[in-house]
C-alpha cells in the first residue's frame, strides 16, 4: 500500500511525528546525565524509576482513554500537553530560573503524555488501515522513527548542554504545533458503534477498566510458557534499555576530550556527550537500514537459538563497555549491542502469535508488552548501582542477567517444544 492511497489522518501524523520524534531524542537520551549531575547517581536513579512508574500508569489508561474519548482526541489533548509540559521543563532551565526538581516533574508530565499518545496512535492505524497492509504501514512509521533516533541526537549532543533553554522551546512549539495540525487536518477514526459502547458502559470508569485489564492479565500469566516469555523478557530488557540510562552517564565520565579522527591537519574530537550522540545515531542508523535484512535472515534458523544468541551478544556488548575509554572500541560494542536488538524484532513477535490462542491474541500482545513497561520501571537501578559497585561490575551484573535471560528462554523453549509434541 503506498503512501499516497493512505488515509489523510495518518499522512499528517506521519510527517507531524517524525519532527516530534526528533525534538523528543534531542532531549531524552541525555536527561540520565541531567539528573545524575544535578541529584547525584543514587537519587537520579530513584528520579527515573519513579518517572517510569508514573507511565507505565498513564499507559494502562491510554487504551481505555483511546476508546473512549476517541483516537483525535487524545492524540491532540497529548500533543498539547506535553507541549506545556516542555514549556515548564524550559522555564526550569531559563535564566529566570534553575530548578532541577521542577524540570523533574515536567519530564515526568511529559513522559506520561506520551504513554496517552502512543495507544491512540496505534488505533488509529488499525481503524484505517486493511489488516493485510497494517505490517507494512506499522513498519513506514518505525523506520521514520529510526531516522528520527539517528538525527535528534546528533543535534541535541550540541544543544542540550550548551542551548537547553532554547532547545527545550523549540521543542514545546513542535509538540504544540503538532497538536493544532492534528486538530486541524485529521478526522476521527473510532467507530461510533464502538464509542457508543463505551457510553453505554460509562459507569465503569476507568478505574473498572485497568481492573479488567489487570484480571484479564492474570489469567494469561497463569500460562507457564508465557510467563517464562515475560520474565526472560524483563530480564534482557535490564541490558537493552541502559542505552538511555547506564551508557551515557558512563561515556560522560569516561571520556573528556578525545581525538578520534585527523584529516588534512585537522583533529576530530569527541567529548562524553557527543561520543554518546554518535552512538545513539549509529543504533538508529543500523536499525533503519538492517532491520528487514537481519529479520528475514533469522528465520531461517531455530527460534530458539536465535533468542539465545541474542542474550549472548548483548552480554558480550556490556563487557566491552567497560574495557576500555577508546571510542572505535565504543562504536563496535554498539555495533554488537544493535545486532542483538535485530535479532528479534521481528521473530518475538512472530513467536507471540504462536503463544496465543486466536481468540486472545490481542490479549497476550497487550501483556507482552510488559516485558518493556516493567523492565523499563526497573532498569533506572542501574545508575544508583555504579556508585554501590562502580561502573566495571554493573555492567558484569547487567551482562550476567542478559546470559541468565537466555537460559530462562531455552526452559521456555524446552516446554514449547513438550507443547507441540502434545
């Protein structure tokens, strides 16, 4: 399905979010060493894994919200939001004002009007778009997101530190632009079959609906194998998800000013902060080119082995990590830690599919996803960690959990494979 036959809803948030997504990695992959050096590691650890608490509520509610209030609304009531919600984190960083602990809470406002967008965004897609076509409008705006991973960091290594009031302005106006574009130029997509059920069923709250969600819930997560699944998945995401987290704080204290390149007389060099941009575009930059490649290779071998393996090389990555203060030795351990992300992007989902019964399987992707929402309330740990251990032995112990995530999924895959045989 091309791009030109898509509905007009979803060619304007294509656009329109690329240039939010952008602004967003101007400023989110550096707050770790915002608050670390403002609050110190112990309490900017706390700091993050609060934060995430607070989103991984707001989205529990995002899909009630989505449904019942409809996908336009809640797409510019976020946008809106998280455009004032930027506005207080640049007053908080103007030259009226320095105050850390309200840029805190405005990235906490900012973060849960993000888990609001995020839900309705996906509905919308699914409303208007066939389901034979959805795999490869879903993938068009991934890879837009991936581009916007390479480009906003490079910009903000430069900004943030340097320019944090102006780039926190330029990034409220984006947010709020988007939302008066989509105000403007986008229809509403929720049914009113469905949005009349939801008023029918008003009394509920929304307070009824995460209960519903959270029972329904338990009843997949009686299913062993499934469990396994989470847990490992957990367990992996305490290794992927320092990539915002443990890795930029580490860079900045690692590296001061190093010269990486010289050409024609000249020195390139590299501080803490930039080295850490060029990581982070090189992750989206590998992701965006290989992602279908590295995909389509994996099927062609076991599942299981390729979800091990996976485990195997983000350890690998983690060790490196701390070895060395070199760059290039940076720049391949990201190499590695990427190939490992590509593993299994598309084959977990697939894998997911097998999982379900037909009838739940919008149910157990939903509870998937809580391999990332819990993994991501828990991973912050690490920054408080390297004061405790230093930086050499969390990223062993972090490696450590990786390999320990791989053996839960080959006990995973032993029981699968009872499963079949019955």
């Amino acid at each position: 399905m091309r791009i030109r036959d898509w509905d007009r809803s979803l060619k304007v948030r294509l656009v329109g979010e690329f240039f939010m997504n952008t602004s967003y990695w101007m400023v989110f992959p550096f707050l770790a060493i915002y608050f670390a050096e403002e609050f110190g590691k112990g309490m900017a650890g706390l700091l993050l894994v609060t934060s995430q608490v607070f989103s991984v509520a707001a989205n529990l509610i995002g899909g009630y919200c989505a449904d019942r209030f409809g996908r336009r609304t809640m797409l510019v009531f976020a946008s809106i939001a998280q455009g004032a919600a930027f506005f207080l984190f640049a007053f908080a960083n103007s030259p009226w004002l320095e105050s850390p602990e309200l840029g805190f809470i405005s990235f906490t406002l900012a973060g849960m009007c993000s888990s609001l967008y995020w839900p309705a965004s996906q509905a919308m897609i699914a409303d208007v778009i066939p389901e034979k076509y959805r795999s490869d409008v879903f993938a068009i705006f991934y890879t837009t997101l991936n581009i916007a991973v390479v480009v906003g960091p490079l910009v903000g290594a430069v900004l943030f530190f340097s320019y944090r009031f102006e780039l926190l302005l330029i990034v409220t106006v984006i947010s709020m632009l988007l939302g008066l574009v989509l105000r403007l130029y986008t229809n509403e997509t929720l049914s009113h079959e469905l949005k009349g059920k939801w008023e029918t069923a008003e009394a509920i709250g929304w307070t009824g609906a995460v209960a519903k969600q959270f029972k329904e819930y338990g009843l997949i997560f009686k299913d062993r194998l499934f469990l396994l699944f989470v847990i490992a998945g957990v367990l992996a995401a305490q290794t992927f998800m320092q990539l915002d987290l443990l890795i930029p704080v580490y860079l900045k204290e690692t590296i001061d000013v190093q010269t990486i390149a010289s050409f024609w007389g000249r020195e390139w060099t590299v501080t803490g902060e930039t080295s850490f941009g060029f990581l982070l575009s090189e992750n989206g930059l590998l992701v965006a080119l290989f992602t279908v490649i590295v995909t389509r290779w994996m099927t062609s071998f076991p599942e299981k082995w390729v979800f091990f393996l996976s485990t195997i090389l983000y350890a690998g990555a983690m060790l490196l990590f701390p070895v060395t203060s070199w760059f290039w030795m940076f720049v391949g351990a990201m190499a590695i830690f990427t190939f490992a992300e590509l593993m299994v992007v598309g084959v977990q989902q697939s894998f997911i599919s097998k999982l379900a019964p037909e009838d739940k399987r919008g149910q157990y992707f939903a509870a998937a996803s809580m391999r990332y929402t819990i993994g991501r309330m828990i991973a912050p740990i690490s920054i408080p960690m390297t004061a405790w251990f230093g930086f050499g032995w969390t990223f062993a112990i972090l490696a450590a959990l990786s390999v320990v995530s791989g053996f839960v999924y080959l006990s995973m895959f032993k029981l699968f494979e009872k499963r079949l045989s019955h």
